[in-house]
C-alpha cells in the first residue's frame, strides 16, 4: 500500500491545527524530539492520556523507519508505561530501528522525563510501504 505525507499528520503534519506537530530530527542512534504536552491531551487531571503516549512512541518509531530511507506503517505495538506523563512538561522521545528482516522493520523508541528517567516505552513492528 503506498502512503504519502499530506501534512495532516495527528502527529507530526504541520497542517493540522488539532494534532501534536511534533519536531523530530535526526540523531546518532535514529532519532529524537522534544515535546511540551498542553492540557488539551490530558486523560486524568494533569496527566496525559495513555493514547497520546502511545501515539508519541508509535510516531518516533515510523520517523526511525523514514531516517532509515523506509515508509513503513505499524503492524504492532506494545507499550510499558512506567510512570504518568504530566501535562506541561517537557519529555525527550528517542526511537530508534534495531532490527531488519525482508519487509518487516523492528524498532523500540522511549520517553525521558527532565531526570532522564523512563515514563514509557515501546516496541514495533513496522512494515514497509
């Protein structure tokens, strides 16, 4: 199935008044971003809503896909939430590929809070478009 990028992207398109817009960039390891959630994405007073932080993770894998030269779409996620990620503070999200098969892409991507400690974590697997 080919994709193509529009801008509308919930997560990372530029066009999309709604979504995240998310800045990622190219690291040594794949790639990174940091992000300041505002209250509009909160579950729980304060905290972030687990489909936000799931939608974070998802995003810093498939852009390792892209720095890898791949358009891949997710074929599985599963997420470890560690600790609550409150609203208004910034979080470092880190992705990275470490595995390739054929189609099928493996990536693992994190979120750091200011301390450097782990709110949640991820692993996918990505299929190429």
């Amino acid at each position: 199935m080919p994709v193509k990028n529009s801008g509308n992207c919930f997560a990372c398109g530029p066009n999309n008044e709604h979504g995240l817009r998310l800045d990622i960039r190219p690291n040594t390891e794949g790639v990174e971003f940091v992000f300041t959630p505002p209250a509009r994405f909160q579950g729980w007073d304060g905290i972030v809503h687990g489909g936000i932080v799931s939608t974070l993770l998802d995003e810093l894998i498939a852009w390792a896909c892209s720095d890898r030269g791949f358009e891949a779409v997710t074929g599985e996620l599963v997420v470890r939430f560690r600790k609550p990620l409150p609203v208004g503070r910034p979080v470092r999200g880190i992705g990275r590929i470490v595995r390739e098969k054929g189609r099928l892409l493996v990536g693992e991507s994190r979120l750091l809070d200011e301390a450097g400690e782990t709110i949640a974590e991820a692993g996918g697997k990505m299929m190429k478009a």
